[in-house]
C-alpha cells in the first residue's frame, strides 16, 4: 500500500486513548455499579438524528432517525453481585411498531477490576474498536448483544473479551446461525503521565451458518485485526486541553472454505487519527484510511473495498480522509449532547460527501428499596 506522507506526518504531529472518534455519548453509564445497595431503576433514553450523504462506489446514503428507551430494575444482591432485568424498546420515525421491542437481563459479578456478564452486554461502542472494525452506527442499528463477557478495568490494562449470540438454530430452521466474538485491549505502560502512551490490541470474528439448518446459505468466519500505538498529550494550555493521535496496522481475512461468497480473501489498512480538544466542548477530529483488498463484516462500510452497492464496484484500494467536527457536552448529571458534521474525501474518486448527525441521551437513576444488611 502507498501512505500519502504529508498526511502521515500531519496525523504524527498530534499526541488517543482509542483511535475512534470519540463517541462518548454513546457508552452505557450502566459499566457503573449501582451506587447504592438495594433495588433502583435505572432509565435511558437515547435520541438520534443521522444523515449520510453518500453517493459513491462502496456505500450509498441513508438516514436513521428515531429513539431507544431502556427502563431497567437493579437489584444489588451483594458486593460483587449485581441482577439487571427491564425492556429495550427503539422506535425510526417513519417506521410502524417498535422495531425492536425486547427483554434485557444480566448477571454481572465484579471483583478487583473484573467483570463476568451473563445475558444482554454492554456492547456496541462499549467493546471500544475502531471504526474499520465495528462501526459506531451499531449503537443505532444493533445495539442489543447477548451472551457471554469479561472485561478488565486494571491500571496497566484494560480489556473486554465478549461473545455475542445473535442467532441460534435448530435442526431444519431455514436460517443461519450467527454470532460475533472478539477481545479489545488496551496495554497501559504509561497510565499517569502527561504523555499517556498505550498499545491497543484488537481481534473479531464475525461467523455465519451451521450444519443442521435448512438455507443452504455457505459456512463463512471472517476475522478482523488490529494492532497500534496511540498517545494521549495533556497540554498546559486552556483552549486546547489535550491532543491524541492512534496509529493502526489493520488486517482481514477470510477463514472458511467456500471462499467464494467474498471479493476477497485478505486484506489489510493503515488508520490513524489525530484529535484536538477545545475548551468550548469542540473537538476537532481526523481521520486517515488507506486499505487493500480490505472487509470489515462489522465495519463502518466506508472503510471496505467490497462495495455495498453492487459487486462490480468494489474499489480494491481505498483512501479516505474524514475531517469531522463534533460538539459534546453534558447538562447537569443527566442529559448529554452530541451535534457533528463529518465530511470526508475520498481519493480513489475524487469526491468530496459528508454526514451529519445529533445525539441526545437522557439517564438517571431511582433508588426504590434501600437494604439495611448485605449478603456476603
């Protein structure tokens, strides 16, 4: 693959703890525990507006527009031990019905900076991947995972290895089985300094399709990588409080052995990004792609050589430069605000598209039972 140096070199200048552009506002407060111990309810609403303008080879444009609503009841049995049980409704304007309208339940057990969850996870933007990998527009479309997940919150690392069960079959279901399963991780040799270095690591696994369904739809696992450095500057300056740059070689490929379902059966890219942080609640943020032959099953599409469009316009080699401005802010301790613009240049065609998006989340907590002993 060829780098366009000055580029390289621009991203270089910069000193992030995660190479994907921020997305704060759609993390789970719910990684928290319950503050107190007993019986609470915990509300989320999460409203979004999204529109990409995309008219190019790989992707075409479209808009999500609507809301999710997740009431859930918290019973703290112990310590470490935590039950979660409500609903996940999300409603697209436009739409008739809910089109997910779903229980959600968990186990979490914690303990020295561990966590075992049992159930629905905390998924999506929480797993922490970059874009080329699981694409931030998950926590719109996808948001509900279930199965199995383990994270570590330690001072020298952070990590969470996860399997998400998203169809199970039995014999003669004219459907395929589906699950996705990785581990992304951070190494933080340099935890409490001004320069903040960590190393990331990150593998997924996207798998379709078994031996006792009907559908006759090919086996197919596909596996995703990455591997970097990035580097987190707090600066003695007001208007820009901090700088980060994240630097990653990224690789595909293909496992199974019908290898025809595809474009490709390997490939790999370069991204890094570079963001400024203003003291205004604007950040400004850069991203540079350039890939071969690459596949993201999870992935935002921009990112893929395989084109969502039609199969006669893949784009082998692909460079794009993402030039977003993001406004974040939080109101108090329950309402959170997010408006970008994210205009992007792709290379290989000469075009310059953009997306837009809002956010805005509102969460709180209710305590509702107050225990006076606790279980060991």
């Amino acid at each position: 693959m060829k780098y366009t140096p000055f580029l390289c070199c621009l991203l270089l200048c910069g000193a992030t703890a995660h190479a994907q552009t921020e997305y704060s506002i759609f993390k789970d407060s719910s990684t928290v525990q319950p503050p107190v111990r007993g019986l609470s309810l915990r509300v989320d609403n999460f409203n979004y507006f999204r529109n990409n303008e995309y008219f190019g080879h790989v992707e075409w444009g479209y808009t999500l527009f609507g809301y999710q609503l997740q009431p859930i009841l918290q019973y703290r049995l112990t310590d470490k031990l935590t039950l979660q049980g409500g609903a996940f409704l999300q409603r697209e304007f436009g739409r008739e019905g809910y089109v997910v309208a779903a229980p959600y339940y968990n186990v979490t057990y914690r303990q020295k900076g561990y966590t075992v969850r049992v159930g629905n996870l905390h998924g999506a933007a929480n797993h922490s991947y970059i874009e080329p990998i699981v694409t931030p527009e998950a926590t719109l479309t996808d948001r509900v995972e279930q199965g199995l997940q383990i994270t570590a919150d330690k001072r020298h690392l952070w990590a969470d290895a996860y399997i998400d069960w998203e169809k199970a079959i039995r014999w003669y279901d004219n459907y395929p089985e589906q699950f996705t399963s990785g581990i992304s991780a951070r190494l933080k040799p340099m935890p409490d300094k001004k320069l903040r270095v960590e190393v990331p690591l990150q593998l997924m696994v996207a798998h379709r399709g078994g031996q006792i369904d009907t559908c006759g739809i090919p086996i197919e696992s596909l596996l995703n990588t990455a591997v970097g450095v990035s580097f987190n500057y707090t600066t003695n300056s007001t208007l820009v409080p901090w700088l980060r740059t994240a630097h990653y070689y990224v690789y595909y490929k293909n496992l199974t052995y019908d290898r025809n379902v595809q474009p490709y059966i390997s490939g790999d890219g370069y991204f890094a990004s570079f963001t400024a942080h203003t003291k205004y609640n604007v950040d400004i943020d850069l991203r540079y792609w350039t890939g071969a032959m690459f596949i993201g099953p999870r992935g935002f599409p921009l990112y893929s050589s395989a084109s969502q469009v039609h199969d006669t316009l893949n784009e082998d080699f692909r460079t794009l430069l993402f030039m977003n401005v993001i406004y974040n802010k939080q109101f108090g301790s329950n309402l959170y605000l997010d408006a970008r613009a994210e205009p992007y240049y792709n290379f290989g065609e000469a075009k310059l598209e953009i997306a837009y998006a809002v956010y805005m989340r509102i969460r709180f907590d209710a305590l509702l039972l107050k225990r006076t002993r606790l279980m060991k």
